[in-house]
C-alpha cells in the first residue's frame, strides 16, 4: 500500500477553529485538566462496560455507568497502584466522582462515524487489528483476502480477524444516534489510487462482541415489508413556460394512480405537491415563493390528488430573474411534509431553469445546493431532478446543471440523480415522469410482495440480463433498496455492532470509491457560536479583499493578534498559508480529514479571479445559515453524558458542513 500524503494541519479552516473555538471552553475557575501540550483542549474520556462511579480513589464498589458516556478530567491521582481520575460531566467545574484510568478511553477529538446506506457496498468489517486490514488491502486482489471471510461470517462461522460487521440494514443517525467514535486514524493511497483512511473505532452494547450476528429472518423481514409505503412530492416549477410540464405531471400520476389501484396498493404509495415560484417582494404578481398544493399524508385517492392540483397554473408575470427560488420548493417539502409515515422518500424537481444561490437577497432560504442536500438527508429524503433544458435558457443550463447534480446526488451511494430532458421536450418529459412514477410504484410493490431486500447491490441483482438498461431506472432500482435497507434497519432496531475497539477502512474494500462511513464532528452550543462569530469575520476580511486583495490577510492578521496571537508569529510571507499567522491550531490536531479550504494561502487568494473570490465568499456564507438552523434545530441536540450542562450538549455536524 502506497502511503499518502500528509495533509497540513491548518490554514483557514484552522484559523477560524483556533479562533473561536478555543473561547467557547468553561470559564468556572475548576477546570478540566489540559490536554498534554495543550493551551486550550481539555482531557476527555469515554467509558467501557463495567465502568463505575465512586466518590473517593480506591473504593470498591460504586455506580455503574453507562458505557460510552463522556467525561471530563479534572485530576489524575495513583492510589494502590492504580490510576484513578476525578471527572465531570461537562467543562463547567461540576465534578461528580472518580474512577478507574483502566475503565476508560481517551477521547482527543470529539469526531463520530456514521454508516453510508450499504446498498451499493459489501457490509463493513471490523477487523482486530490494524496489520490485518493493512494486509487485506495490500493484497494484489483485496477479493482473494475478503471472499473467504465474508464466507465464514455469512455461514455463521467465527473467524480470528474479525470482530464484527455492520448490520445487514441501515442504521440512520438521524433517527437513532450512536456513537462511533475516532480514536486513532491513519492515511494511505491504495494501488487504484483512492486515498483510504485506516480508522481505530470503539463501539459498544450490552451484548458480548460477536462476528456473527443472527441473519434476518425472511419472513419477519416479508412481514415488516407489507408495511412499506412510498411518498413521492413533485416539487414543480410554476412560472411562466411551465403549463405543458405541470400538466404532463397530472397526466403521470393519473396514468400511476390507475395501476396502483388496480393493484390494490393505494395505502402504499402516495403522491404530493409543492409548487414554486420566485420573490413576491421583488414581483408582488408571483403571488407565492412556494405553495404546498398536496400533502401525501392526506391524499386519499387519486381523485383526491387531482382535485387538490388541479387550481396549478403557471404565473401570469414574470420572475425578477431566469433562475427560480427551486431550493425554497425543495426546502418547503423537506420542513412541511411528515416523512416519518412512510418507508421510500421522494422528491421530484420539476423546473427550466437554475436555483437563485443562497447569497442573493431574493432567496428565501439563504442555502445552496450542498447545504439543502445535507437537509435532505435528515429525513432520508432523495431528491431527482428533471431539468427542462429549453432552447430559451440555453445560457443557464451548465450553472443549473451543476447546481442540480449536487443537489440530486444521494448520499453515500456515488449516485446523482439529475436527468436532463433535451430542449426541454414535453414527450421526453412525459416517458421520463412516466418511468420513474412506474418504477418508484414498482419497488413498493415488490417490498410489499416480499421480495428480498436484504444484502448489496451487487448481491441484490445477480442476474445481470435482468437488470434495467435505462441509467434512471438503474438508479432507481439503488436507490429503492437502499430505502428498503433503511426502513428494515428502523423497524428492527439495527444498531452499531457489538465491538468494543477495532479497526476499518472508511471506503469499500472493493469498491475502493465507495465510503463506508461519514465523519461527524462534534461541536457544543458554545463552539458552534464561536464559530460562527469567526466565519463572520472571515467573510467581512474577505468581502473586504474583493476590493484588494491584500485587506483579506491584512484583515485576518489584525483578528488574530486581538485574540492574543504572539505578535512576532505574524508572519508577512505571502508564500505561506494561514497557519503563519501563527495562531493555534489545536482543535485540528490529528483531524483525519481536510477541509476544502485547508491550503488556502495569500498568494493564491490574489491569483483567484473576482468569480472564485466570490465563490468562495458564497459558499461560507450558506454555511453561516446552516449553523443557524443547526443552532435552532433542539431536536437534534445530544447528551454525552448524565448531568451535563446544556452548554455542553453536542450537535452531529457533518464534516461537508465545515467551512
């Protein structure tokens, strides 16, 4: 295996984070004790079964604690040749008891893995030790090293390599929180040439580990299945040019809802409606920015849905701009419609021109593409575009076609759901409404029949001559399984595998370019905020060096030595990236993963043209209103630990959504 590259332990990202983070830490006058080498980061410890509480160093018996629970540690003291620690709940100088150093593990960063969908990808491994997993992918056929062991585990059989693997369904973070957590990583370039990191992981239950889980049982898994149903909201496009599609969208799911009530599977598959437009402060005419014209929750029939739709006409005046307010549509079926009542989530955009960008006042929802695909994901929701590229919006279509496919694509899977229909063209539209209704409908019909849903995507279609030669059916076939994998892993209980301490790999061992996990950082109210309140200097230096490029740094120097930076590390080197600045980096340390903007230095923030200045500004700014909505989002706020301050709750960011 071919050692990658180390990345570079700051830049911008590192500025932002050593700035506001390392102040958002407690101020009692009981502190955690610092980590080693440290000015701001505070020891953490993670408990392992068997854990107990006790109120004084050597005592026997105490209260059991809950494995995986965070602490922090305020002393370390040997008493009877043992090591014993004095921890809190949170960083707030509240101390609750001592217990055992050998009970627990250190927790440097407060990262978190969480499972991709493996509906396109073998189940992961958990293997022993790290040689193990180095020499599987040294191999010059990883498949000659891993079909043995998946062998034995499908056969039930114990192995001397592996400890455990990931359960046969999807199991969702959003709607069940686990705590996979990082303690060590390494990186590599394997010989296909995708950089892997090697990640040391704990996980824990109740239960003794295992290799080999109990299989699901078919007929519980066909009994669970004829509760499987389908929503599937068209979010449509309702300015002027759009009456043919709006129409052609009534046709299709008049055409579906035939066939689905002759099947006798009204309860399973339901359709909705949102409709959008544009800036009525802008264009009073538009009449609305978005209108819910059907919840899939309470349509009964069809003839319910039509009725409900049947008021949608295009607008009589025009938008202020080509581009449309799509993410406020996309958006307005994410917050509004109950998901929860059904297994498959759709949503079908409908439109001919591209999305207004989160930074321009006539967008209501301040997100763009990345961020409302990371809103999707919340509810498990996939989004497919249907992009009319007519003759009119010619010069839109490659900015709407980006903004699209990072929209559409599903996450986890490498798959992007954006069709284009050429020249905007009614049939081609119809057959490509018509076929997606059809084989959405279709999916359900197969989950509800029994049909299996269980295992990869490559063991899922062994009969190639079967398998759809149309991409969008392709995708569909995916991404219906990889939603049967999720319903199945919620109403099973699936959780992380019984392992305590293991190593993975975080892509395929096959599919070396598929991931296996995604990273979630940890953050506090406290860090959150603060880092926020950088992420708003950062974006006022940068706006600022718009106008010349050297006020950008100049800007960022001046932040740093108000927050106490060693004025004489304040390097002028244009040649350097921003940790010449000098600021500490800290909360970075041992980060497994870069940032987008981690080499960003002044040299090349002068040589970017005015659009990737801008670009750049934009897509710090959407992220500023994602943590809005992360800080307001109480559902979602997490206890590491009984009796933590609230201060101290966590929220699960995911990496993408770091600046």
């Amino acid at each position: 295996m071919k050692r990658a590259w180390t990345a570079p332990r700051t830049g911008l990202i590192g500025l932002m984070l050593a700035l506001g983070l390392c102040c958002g830490l407690a101020q009692a006058a009981d502190k955690p004790l610092l980590q080693e080498g440290k000015k701001s980061l505070y020891q953490r410890v993670l408990t392992t079964p068997g854990c107990q509480l006790v109120q004084a160093p050597g005592t026997a018996q105490g209260a059991a604690q809950p494995a995986f629970s965070r602490f922090y540690v305020y002393e370390r003291q040997q008493t009877q040749q043992q090591d014993w620690l004095r921890v809190g709940p949170d960083t707030f100088g509240k101390t609750v008891g001592w217990m055992k150093a050998d009970c627990t593990v250190a927790w440097k960063m407060q990262l978190t893995l969480a499972f991709t969908n493996p509906a396109n990808r073998d189940r992961l491994l958990f293997f022993k030790d790290r040689d193990t997993l180095e020499h599987v992918l040294d191999a010059p056929d990883p498949v000659v090293e891993v079909a043995p062991l998946r062998s034995k585990l499908k056969n039930q059989q114990s192995t001397d390599t592996i400890l455990a693997q990931e359960p046969e369904t999807f199991v969702d973070l959003q709607k069940q929180f686990y705590l996979l957590p990082i303690l060590d990583s390494e990186e590599f370039m394997t010989e296909e040439g995708f950089r892997m990191r090697l990640l040391n992981v704990a996980s824990v239950s109740a239960a003794q580990p295992s290799a080999t889980p109990a299989q699901t049982d078919p007929a519980d898994t066909a009994r669970r299945m004829k509760e499987f149903s389908a929503a599937v909201v068209f979010v449509i496009d309702s300015t002027i040019s759009m009456d043919p599609y709006i129409e052609r969208t009534r046709e299709a799911v008049r055409k579906v809802y035939q066939t689905i009530e002759a099947e006798q599977l009204g309860r399973q598959v339901k359709f909705g409606l949102v409709a959008f437009r544009s800036s009525v402060k802008a264009v009073p005419g538009l009449q609305y920015v978005t209108q819910m014209y059907a919840d899939p929750n309470t349509v009964t029939d069809s003839q319910d849905f039509l009725a409900k739709v049947a008021n949608l006409k295009q607008a009589s005046v025009s938008s202020k701009l080509y581009a449309e307010d799509a993410y406020a549509g996309v958006m307005q079926a994410i917050d509004s419609i109950d998901w929860h009542n059904f297994g498959a989530r759709y949503i079908v955009l409908i439109t001919d021109a591209s999305a207004i960008e989160g930074s321009n006042t006539l967008s209501s929802t301040g997100l763009d593409a990345s961020q409302v695909r990371l809103e999707a994901t919340r509810p498990g929701v996939a989004i497919y575009t249907l992009h009319l590229k007519s003759d009119a919006g010619k010069k839109d279509h490659a900015r709407a076609e980006a903004q699209y496919r990072d929209l559409s694509t599903y996450a986890g899977t490498n798959t992007t759901l954006y069709y284009p229909v050429n020249a905007g063209d009614v049939n081609e539209f119809g057959a490509k409404v018509d076929a997606l209704a059809a084989a959405i409908t279709a999916q359900v019909k197969a989950a509800y029949s029994g049909e299996d849903a269980i295992g990869s995507a490559s063991n899922a279609q062994d009969d190639k001559a079967a398998e759809p030669q149309d991409p969008m059916l392709q995708d569909s076939a995916l991404i219906g399984h990889a939603m049967r994998l999720a319903y199945l892993g919620s109403r099973t209980g699936a959780a992380a595998p019984p392992v305590f301490r293991a190593w993975i790999a975080d892509r395929d061992l096959i599919k070396q370019d598929i991931a296996t996990t995604d990273v979630r950082i940890l953050l506090t109210k406290a860090q959150l905020s603060d880092l926020s309140d950088v992420l708003r200097q950062v974006l006022q230096a940068a706006n600022e060096g718009l106008i010349s490029p050297a006020d950008m740094f100049a800007r960022l120097r001046s932040v740093a030595a108000t927050m106490g930076a060693d004025p004489n590390q304040l390097k002028q080197d244009t040649s350097t990236t921003l940790q010449g600045l000098g600021i500490m980096d800290e909360y970075l340390e041992g980060l497994p993963y870069r940032s987008d903007v981690l080499n960003l230095d002044e040299d090349t923030w002068k040589n970017w043209d005015a659009l990737t200045q801008e670009k750049f500004i934009r897509t710090l700014d959407a992220k500023l209103r994602l943590y809005r909505r992360y800080n307001e989002d109480v559902d979602r706020w997490v206890s590491l630990a009984e009796g933590s301050d609230a201060r101290d709750y966590v929220y699960p960011v995911p990496l993408e959504a770091m600046p």
